[in-house]
C-alpha cells in the first residue's frame, strides 16, 4: 500500500495542537484535585494532583521537542534531529520515575504512621469523576494525532496521560471507601498511584534507552521491507538489511544483489528504484543507503577486509608486460573488467582481428601467456566498438 509524501511542517503543527489542548486539560484539571485534595485532606487526591501537574510540564517539553526533533537536516546534524525527540522520551520517564518515588514514599510514611483521614464529601468525589472523563479524552485524542503523525513522543504523552486516568480511578475507589469509613484506603491508593507512575517511566526509558543504541526495528517491520525490495524488477537478492530508529522516522541500509556484469549506471539505477518503492510503501523512512553487489556474498567477510585486487590501472600495468607480443592486445579499443569470485574477468575489444586468427585463436593465446597470474578469471575477446 503506498503512502502520500510526509507533511514534516503539517505534522509538527498536529503534535503541537494536540499537545496544547492537552496542556490545558492538565492545568485544569490538576488545579481541581490538588484544591479539592487540600480541602478534604486526600493524599491520594493530592498526588493525583501532582502527577496531572507532571503531564504539564511534560506537555512544555514535548512542544520543545517536536519542534526542534523535526527541523530539516543540517551540516552538523545529516541525519536530522530526531534523536531529540528520544532524548525527551527518556527525560519523561525519569521525571515519571523521580515523581512516582516521592508520591509512593510519603503515602507510605502516612499509612504507618496511622494519620486519620475523614470522609471527603460528594463534591470530591464529583471532582474525580470529571477529571477521570477528561484525561480519558485527551488519552484517546492525543493518541489519535500521535499515529497520525508518527510521533512516539507523542504517543509516548498520550499514554502518560491515561497512566493519571488510570491513577484517578484508584484514587476515585479511594474516595468512596474514606467516605464509608475506610479512610486507610486513601493512603494505599497514593501508593498504587506512584507504583503505576513509575511502571510508565520506566517503560519510557526502556523504549528510548533501545532507540539510543540503536535497536533496529521489529522482524516483522524488517521483514516486509525486505520483501518489497526484492520484488523491484532487477534485484536478485537483498542482504544485510539493517534499520534503526531516529526519533519518529527510521533509517534503513541493505544490500542489493544485482546481475554480475550490468553497467554502473544500470546498478545504481535499480537501487534507486528500489529505494524509491521502500519510500513509497514504508512514510516513516527518513534515509535509504544501498549497497550494490554484483554477487550475493550475505555472511561472507566484509570485502574491505581481505586482500585486495589489483585496479585497473595495476592490471593495465601487468598485462601490458605479459601481452606485450600479443597484437590483440596491442590493438585493443576498450577493456573491461569484472571483479567476481575473488577473480577479475577480463574482457577485451578490437575492431579488427589480425589475418588468420579466430576470437578463440586470440583469447587462447592471451590465456597462455598470462598463465601464471592466478587472479584473472574468464578471458574473452570480442570484436566491436567495446562497451565503453
């Protein structure tokens, strides 16, 4: 299925509308439980308050984020600035974290130190409810955009916001059972509340710790990208894919097995192809690097590593002191040369050959006097213009 060309700046101004909606849910609601908290004497109101506090500021740094993450490439920055979304991911899950330690702990000394809570009233019991309602919307709207526009971060704050809906509906059940007398209840709900906190942080730091080593993608996602490569007419085999994460978008290098004696420019195109049907199919993909192989060589050493072959300019020098004698060789027009099975193929033109003497003739006695160079593979001779 193809996707439309990404719209950066249309995204950018979707996660900051949806981030500034959110925002103001925050700041609402948080004002409404930490007063109506105050007032009752419910810790676990209080701290409810204080994690929709958390979603506020973390609000203003993912506005920061989203901006600056989605600048274009520049000299310092090739690959863009996506790694600042990641960053604020982790930042997120350590406030989260550092917030659900301190709501937790000092549930914790209120419980053992027995402190009685009195029953807090129907109006904070109503405060709950509709604070319940309206962080369950900005959950589900947040999200929405987050897919839409391809922002983990985003995404990232939608679930940070469903994590305090959640928490509300801990500290709602708090609220009824102080108003039947079990006022204990408020004190563990707190504690139930900071544990869920820290289970969010912590799920945001595992996700953008793996983005910043540079986790690739999941197989499945691996996998389809490898079948739509290999189905661009031209390509024999597809290697070596590798992917990774920056930000919202994705980095992709593979390997493209190509017919061994194709032009250069042939090659290359069919990598552009390639690329072209990956970009067309996979809108997250910021960056495709291909490498063009003439023959499939997937788990064999890296080719930089091992001895090398001599160029054209060192297999020039040799031939010409091994076919010195030879007239087609002399008389050659162009020369091409094709670096396969660790061998270099030699193929040479002429426009004419000399009196009685067959293209065999020629191409046996070229094989003769270079026996003795164990690097050359096929020898052919061919009459005509040549290739080049």
């Amino acid at each position: 299925m193809n996707s439309p060309p990404t719209d950066t700046g249309a995204q950018t101004r979707e996660a900051h509308k949806a981030t500034l909606v959110g925002a103001m849910v925050d700041l609402v609601v948080g004002l409404m439980k930490i007063i109506a908290g105050w007032l009752v004497g419910s810790a676990a109101l209080v701290a409810d308050g204080i994690h929709s506090f958390s979603d506020l500021v973390t609000d203003g740094f993912v506005l920061a984020a989203t901006h600056f993450g989605r600048q274009a490439p520049d000299s310092n920055h090739p690959y863009g600035h996506g790694r600042i979304e990641t960053l604020a991911t982790l930042w997120l899950g350590s406030v989260l974290i550092f917030v659900a330690g301190g709501i937790a702990w000092a549930s914790l000394t209120r419980l053992l130190v027995g402190e009685p809570i009195s029953a807090p009233g129907i109006w904070a019991i109503g405060v709950a409810v509709i604070a319940l309602l309206a962080k369950e919307w900005i959950f589900r709207y947040t999200l929405r955009i987050a897919k839409r526009v391809n922002s983990r971060l985003l995404e990232a704050n939608a679930w940070h916001s469903r994590s305090d809906a959640l928490s509300t509906v801990v500290v709602l059940i708090a609220l009824i059972a102080a108003q039947l007398g079990a006022g204990w209840v408020d004190a563990v709900a707190a504690i139930v509340v900071g544990i869920m906190v820290g289970q969010v942080g912590g799920r945001l730091l595992w996700e953008s710790s793996r983005e910043l080593i540079d986790t690739a993608l999941p197989e499945e996602d691996r996998d389809a990208m490898q079948t739509v490569a290999a189905a661009v007419p031209g390509v024999h085999g597809i290697h070596d894919l590798r992917t990774r994460s920056l930000g919202s978008q994705t980095l992709l290098d593979l390997h493209i097995v190509v017919a061994p004696r194709l032009t250069v420019s042939e090659a290359h195109e069919i990598g552009n192809a390639v690329s072209r049907r990956l970009r067309d199919n996979f809108s997250n993909l910021a960056d495709v690097t291909f490498h063009i192989d003439p023959e499939d060589d997937a788990g064999e050493t890296e080719h930089s590593l091992r001895p090398g072959l001599p160029l054209r300019r060192d297999v020039e020098g040799v031939l010409d002191g091994v076919w010195s004698r030879c007239t087609v060789w002399q008389t050659r027009v162009a020369l091409d040369l094709h670096y396969l099975d660790n061998q270099v193929d030699v193929s040479i033109y002429v426009r004419q050959l000399p009196p009685n003497q067959s293209l065999d003739d020629a191409a046996n006695e070229l094989r003769h006097a270079s026996r003795d160079l164990d690097w050359i593979g096929r020898l052919r001779v061919w009459q005509g213009p040549g290739k080049g």
